[in-house]
C-alpha cells in the first residue's frame, strides 16, 4: 500500500462496487459510511472491513485521506466540500450533481486545498475507447464531421431495485438522461469537444413503477461537430456503439464488444482493434488504479470537475428542452 486510506460514501450497489473494486487494487485501505445500518454491516462483513461508519462526519475525523461519494447526486457537492475542507481527495460518481448550485466555490475550495477531485465516468477507462480517440485526435482521419450514438439495454435485468433508488427521480440523479444517456455524452464531450447546442425529446415508455424518461433521443452540436445520440433502457441485448465520421474515414466503438474498429477505404472491410473479454468489475477497478495514479502525481484525474460540470450543464439543458420543446443553448 502507499499509503492510501479511501472512505466509500454510500454502499447501495454502486457504492459496493467501488468498495470492491478500490479493494481490488491492493494499493488502499477502504472504508465505508452508510447511514442504513443493515446495509452497513453487511457489506462491512462480506469485504472484512475494519472501519464502518453510520456518519460522514466520524469518518471524517478517522484518518482518511481520499473519498469516493457515491450518494444521491444532490448530494455530491456538499459533501465533496465538506471532504474536501478536511483535505481528502475525492472522486464523485456520476452526475457532477443535479444543480449548478455550490459547483463555483467547491472548485474555487480544491484549488485552495490542493487535492485531487474528479467525477466517476467509467467509459474514459475503456481501453478501446482511449484507443479511438487517441487516432482521432492525432488526425488520422482528418477532422471530425459528426458522431453518432445508438445504445440501450434492458435496464430491470441490470438494476433490478431501480424503483426504489435514486433512478426513479429526476431529483436525485434519476432517469435516462442523467442515469445513462451522460455517460455516452460525457464520452462524446472527451473525443471531440464540448456540446454547445441541443434539442432533446424524452419519454416514459416502458418501465414499471416509475414515471422518469427511458427513452432519449437528442440531437446537438459539438461545436462544428453534428452529433445525434438514440438511448433507451428496455430494449433486450445491452449494445453500444459510438461512431465518428471524419473527412478521411470513419471510426467506431463498440463497448459490448470492447473493441474498435476504422475504415478509410470506401466500401472496404473494416479494420477491427480487439480488447478481449471485459470483466464485470475491470473498468472500475482501471478507474480506481487511475485515481489513486493522481493523488500520487502520476497524471490527471480521468474527468476533471470542469468537465463534469459541462457534462452537466448538458444534462439539465436536455432536461428542460426535453419538458419545454425548444432548442437549447448551453
């Protein structure tokens, strides 16, 4: 170890996850808070935890020196403050929040602490993605023109407690927008830069015992960059891909298949980059490694708070076009 003693804020599946997979990297001592108290000692006792704590502010005082917060969104940047005033690095899972509230002084806060904060969005740690991106921001393919984005999954099989979580309000972080679809613009914001326009229509179609959107269709500009994004959580295979078009060829990323692929001869076979068999936990624990790489000077967190921030201002516009019916501008 090297010295790291991480707090997992929050142990609902999410937050057991990390748990596990910050365990995995055998470079940390882990501990958990959760207020539930059943839920506390279980997952205390199934990972042999030597801290376990019903309050954030006990842990607090215990000697940790990073934080991962894994709480309903609307509480993500209070509670990164308050890790934050106590010197803990800290890494928010995603959404940056649910608000714009309070994000200008937690950054104005890190600078002044000097700590590492950054927000959990797993798809900068697929390999085959970094790979795509990496050719395409060395011109390979010339400029980006536009990108395209299909996904969806069955998302009861996935999440079978969704209806009683933070998925089932827009509030605490709930829905299709702010659930899954940001993860594939967060993606998107990496390879060619932020979006600055949009239009975004949302529906409730499928899923039982809640009223948030499963279905998100959203068209925008990444700059010059035209971008259209399909997602829904109930179809039945678990497919994503994200393709970029560019003036000298055309690149794709399959994450179901964790792989990439390109093309630069018109009508050709494409040319396909495996990454082998993804494991459940991989891109978390890769996610984890990273973390703890920037604590230790080793590089940058993986998505910084300003890029959080801009992945939510994108949330919450495609939010209100998605209630008002009109164009928004970020």
């Amino acid at each position: 170890m090297a010295g790291h003693r991480v707090v997992i804020v929050g142990v609902g599946s999410i937050g057991e996850r990390h748990t596990r997979c910050f365990l995995a990297t055998r470079r940390c001592e882990v501990g958990i808070v959760e207020p539930n108290a059943d839920l506390c000692r279980t997952v205390s006792d199934r990972y042999q935890l030597r801290h376990a704590f019903a309050s954030f502010d006990e842990a607090l005082t215990t000697g940790f020196t990073a934080a991962l917060i894994a709480t309903p969104a609307q509480l993500h940047i209070p509670m990164t403050a308050k890790a934050v005033e106590c010197g803990l690095h800290v890494l928010i899972e995603k959404p940056l929040s649910t608000s714009l509230e309070g994000i200008a002084e937690l950054k104005s806060l890190v600078a002044k602490m000097g700590v590492k904060v950054g927000v959990a969005y797993t798809y900068r740690a697929f390999k085959a993605l970094r790979a795509m991106r990496n050719a395409i921001l060395s011109g390979k393919f010339g400029k980006p023109l536009d990108i395209v984005v299909v996904a969806g999954q069955h998302f009861p099989f996935f999440r079978p407690a969704y209806r009683e979580i933070y998925y089932k309000d827009h509030r605490t972080g709930g829905g299709g927008i702010q659930d899954g679809l940001t993860h594939l613009i967060n993606a998107c914001e990496w390879i060619v830069g932020p979006i600055d326009r949009l239009a975004c229509d949302a529906e409730h179609q499928a899923l039982d015992g809640v009223t948030v959107e499963d279905n998100v269709h959203l068209i925008a500009r990444h700059g010059r960059v035209m971008a259209s994004y399909t997602f829904n959580q109930y179809q039945y295979h678990n497919e994503v891909s994200i393709t970029v078009n560019c003036e000298r060829g055309s690149a794709r990323f399959e994450a179901h298949s964790n792989r990439w692929k390109w093309t630069t001869q018109i009508n050709e076979p494409w040319t396909v980059e495996e990454f082998g068999q993804l494991e459940r936990d991989t891109l978390y624990v890769d996610q984890a490694h990273a973390f703890l790489d920037a604590i230790e000077g080793k590089g940058d967190v993986s998505c910084t708070l300003d890029e959080g921030e801009q992945t939510l201002r994108v949330n919450l516009a495609a939010l209100r076009s998605s209630d008002e019916g009109a164009l928004r501008t970020i």
